[in-house]
C-alpha cells in the first residue's frame, strides 16, 4: 500500500501506521508516540444483505480514513 500520511495532528510525530488488518477485523491508523487512533471494524462494515467488505471496499474505506487523517482546520476540507 502507498499511503501518505500526514504528521498526527495531535503531537505533531511523524511515525504514523496505516493497517488493513484481516486477522483482526479492522482498519486502522495511529500515531507511535502518542497512539491517537481512527479505527473502523469490520464488523461495523458490513452491508445490508449481511454480505462482508471486499477488498475493494476495504481499499476505498483506508483512501476515505487516510483523508480524514490528513484533512487540518487551515486545508478548507
């Protein structure tokens, strides 16, 4: 995976981790030093029919937190 995350907004490190974790069920970002976290279930992500994320979904789901994660007040989004 490229993923290109900013510094936690928070404390400011630069050692930030991005998982897609299928042995644990979930996605997953977090700063080293000050462990902030944004993490999704993959219980919490499953469909209507009951069917569970693809691959694909979980791709888009880690692009949609990794804007979230680098989205700052002074960006406008």
């Amino acid at each position: 995976m490229d993923i290109k995350l900013k510094p936690c907004p928070f404390c400011g490190c630069e050692h930030i981790i991005a998982e897609i974790n299928y042995m644990s069920k979930r996605f997953a970002i977090y700063c080293e030093d000050c462990i902030a976290v944004m993490e999704l279930s993959f219980i919490d992500a499953q469909f209507d029919d009951g069917s569970f994320i693809s691959f694909y979904e979980a791709r888009k789901v880690m692009d949609e937190m990794t804007e979230q994660w680098n989205r700052r007040t002074n960006n406008g989004a």
